[in-house]
C-alpha cells in the first residue's frame, strides 16, 4: 500500500469516527436539532463521489472499504433525521425505528 493510500485510508476513517457517535444522538433524542439535513446529503453525495472515483479507476484498497462502511452509516443517520423530523410534526413514534 502507498503512502497516498494510506493517508487516504486515514482521512475516511477519521471521517467516519463520528457517525456512529451522531447514529446513537439521533436515535436516542427523537430530535432533529443541531443538524442539518442539507449537510448530511453532501457528505453523502461526497462519499458516493469517492466511490465513484475508486470503480473508475478500478483502485479497490482499504480505502474503499470504508467509503463504503461511511456512506452507510451517513444514509443511516439520515433515515433517522427523516424519523425525527416526522416525530417533531406528528408527535407519533412508530416503525423499526421506534426507540
């Protein structure tokens, strides 16, 4: 592996230290303050753009793997803003996602 992966590799994985933290926030306030939805869609539009980038030029490193492992937690975190902002309108908890 070369140092460019290996700094690549970092950077995702410092990226992604976060979204478990902001999972378990979300998931258990049923609020959708302090975030931003709008962000959330970049950041994902960004991974998925990594992932674009790694298919293209067929470069399947570690890397990768945690583009992949970061888009889902992102997509995970913004179900659960999407389940939040519906409570905070409805005032109604209900689905798989009920805590």
């Amino acid at each position: 592996m070369d140092t460019a992966s290996i700094l690549e590799t970092m950077m995702i994985l410092c990226f992604g230290i976060s979204w478990p933290l902001s999972i378990v926030r979300m998931y258990r306030s049923w609020s959708t303050g302090g975030k931003s939805l709008f962000f959330s869609c970049f950041i994902l539009f960004g991974y998925f753009c990594g992932i674009g980038a790694k298919v293209v030029t067929h470069n399947y490193n570690l890397a990768f793997v945690f583009y992949i492992i970061n888009t889902i937690m992102v997509t995970v975190d913004i179900l659960l803003w999407l389940r939040n902002r519906n409570y905070e309108k409805t005032g109604k908890k209900y689905g798989f996602l009920k805590g």
